[in-house]
C-alpha cells in the first residue's frame, strides 16, 4: 500500500494505492461506516461489506438526480446518522458523485471517502471534490465542491469490471494525455487495451500516473478559476450528447474529444494539426469517435453549459498533444460550424 496526501483548503486527501478494501479502518471504525453503492457492484463484491450499513442504489446516469439524493439521505436519518459518521462511496463515478453530494449537504457536512470501483472513478470522478446531481438531460446542474478525507484503490475490484466499462474509463485516461502529458499519449499508441489489461503493474501505474495528473491540476486550482479548467476538454460537446442519447460518459467524451480537436483546427493562431492522431487512438481503444444526431438539439443543450458566459462558451482546446489552453468560442461561430465539429 502507497499513501500519497494532497492539501486542499480545507482538507487534506489521502490517496491510498495498491490497498485493499479493508484498509477502511485506518481511518474510521466499522459501526462508524455506511456504505453507498449501487446493486451491480453490492452483488459482485457482497462479502467486501459484509458487517457495514449499506445503502445500495439503482445503477446508471438516468439515476443520478435529486430523487435518489432524497432517499439516501431518508435513508441515512432511519439509520441515526451523526456528524461523526463517515459516508464511504463505492462504486463508479454516479455512487461517488451521489456520495459525495449528500455528505457534503447532511447535516451540513458529514465525513466522506472513496473507494472507486471503475477506470473513469479511479482516474477521475472520485478525484477533486466535484459531485452532483444532473437536472433532466442536463449534467451536473446541482452540486458542490467537497473533499472526501481518503480514496482507497481497490484494484481487485477490477476483476469483475466489464470491457465496456474499462472502454468507457480510457476517454478520461486519453484526455489527460491530450492536456498534459505527450509522453503519457505516445505510450498509450504503443499498447493496446488488452495488452495494458492484461498486465496489473501496468495498470496500476497507469492508474496512479493519471490520479497524480489530475490530484495536481485539482490541488493548484479547487474551484476552477484556471488550470482546472482543461480537464473540461472534450467534456463541452460530450456533457450535450451524453444524457440526448443515453450513452456512456466517457463514450460521450470521445466524441467531445474530436469535436474539441476539430475545433482546435478551426481556431485561427492555435496552429494543432494531430485531430486525426487523436482520432486513431480513440479508435484504438474502441470508443466513438462521430455519431449521429440532431445539431439544434445539440446546440440547445449546448446553450445552458455552465461554462458559457453571455455569447461566449469557454472551450478547451488543444495547441499541441499534451498542451491545452481554455479559449472563449463565440456561441455563433459554434453554431455555425456545429455540423463540422461534431
């Protein structure tokens, strides 16, 4: 086990790597601990929580809204619930978000952790202190920013990860590439998804190396006032497709990702010519790379992005692989070109 700790403003995060899900007690006691999850995950890894308080949830997106806040928090005042207790989310990035937004609003704060359960939960969702709840097909509209105190890898988990899932985790892997690391990219052409699943070292090194890109964009910049903005990139296009048509997040990334590439093209004075370099490798990894879809439905969900600002969006968009700036895009030059870029 590897213990790496990250200040924020008002909480320090422990990040423990290579754990196993026993190591829960180092930082609370077992009748102290209620657990949320979701059914699929309770299933496959029942024995794990055997003796904790359980809540467990409907899985998926289309669950991942006020009503399923509402019941847990029904939930947690039947089990007596105190400031003292610690809400531990395990699961994907819909438990953790779940999790992590009704810790932060019962009883205006109670202690929180991790333990993700998936790709796209360990190297992203469970990072950073973002949670919510979508509003209708609108993502993450409701929210806060609260910090867990510990997220714990579990890599057995992993065991009874379906392909699917480990597809849908790669996008935010590819996206840290693509803002940050060149090196991080041209290693990920050099395998495949078999060849890294199929390898535990490689993919806890994997695992930690991504954790350790966004822990530090997140630490410099909790409330997205700079850095943290880039790891909106390909997450603008993606965020208006994703709920309209029901696909997986980080399938709906992927595809943000090319438009946001397409965009970088378009850009006058970004000079990024590799939109096709990155295509390739989404490919590589089986995830979406264009779909089929209504423009002005896009373009209308588009239009309540929490990142447009009066007639701008602001956009990530990429100067060169591993090299990202947010630029403000103006609403009607997206509209005009929306058919193009997406």
């Amino acid at each position: 086990m590897r213990n790496s700790s990250y200040t924020f403003s008002q909480k320090k995060v422990s990040c423990l790597f290579d754990a196993s899900f026993g190591d829960i007690h180092t930082f609370c006691k077992k009748e102290k601990v209620i657990i949320i999850t979701d059914d699929h995950v309770y299933q496959q890894h029942q024995e794990k929580m055997e003796g904790f308080k359980v809540i467990s949830l409907t899985p998926g997106e289309k669950n991942k809204n006020q009503q399923s806040v509402d019941l847990v928090i029904d939930q947690l005042l039947e089990l007596e619930t105190d400031k003292q207790t610690f809400i531990v989310g395990v699961g994907g990035g819909v438990v953790t978000d779940i999790a992590g937004y009704a810790a932060s609003i019962f009883k205006r704060g109670v202690r929180l952790g991790f333990v993700p359960t998936s790709i796209l939960g360990m190297v992203d969702a469970a990072i950073g202190g973002k949670n919510g709840v979508d509003v209708g097909i609108y993502k993450n509209m409701v929210g806060t920013i609260y910090q867990p105190e510990f997220i714990l890898y579990d890599y057995s988990f992993l065991d009874t990860l379906p392909v699917k899932e480990w597809i849908n985790g790669f996008a935010e892997i590819i996206k840290h590439a693509c803002i940050k690391d060149a090196l991080l990219f041209s290693m990920l052409e050099r395998y495949s998804l078999h060849d890294i699943q199929a390898d535990s070292t490689l993919i806890a090194s994997l695992i930690e190396q991504n954790a350790a890109i966004k822990m530090e964009i997140v630490t410099a910049d909790e409330y997205e006032k700079a850095d943290r903005k880039l790891l909106n990139f390909g997450h603008t296009f993606g965020h208006a497709i994703e709920n309209l048509h029901e696909l997986p997040h980080g399938y709906a990334v992927s595809i943000g990702i090319v438009a946001a590439c397409n965009l970088s093209e378009k850009i006058n004075g970004l000079g990024f010519d590799d939109a096709q370099r990155v295509v390739k490798l989404l490919a590589k990894y089986h995830l979406p790379v264009d779909i089929e879809t209504d423009y002005e439905k896009v373009f209308d969900v588009l239009k309540l992005d929490k990142k447009r600002e009066d007639d701008y969006m602001h956009f990530v968009l990429l100067n060169k692989i591993g090299e990202a700036e947010a630029k403000p895009v103006s609403m009607n030059f997206l509209h005009e070109h929306i058919k193009s870029i997406l």
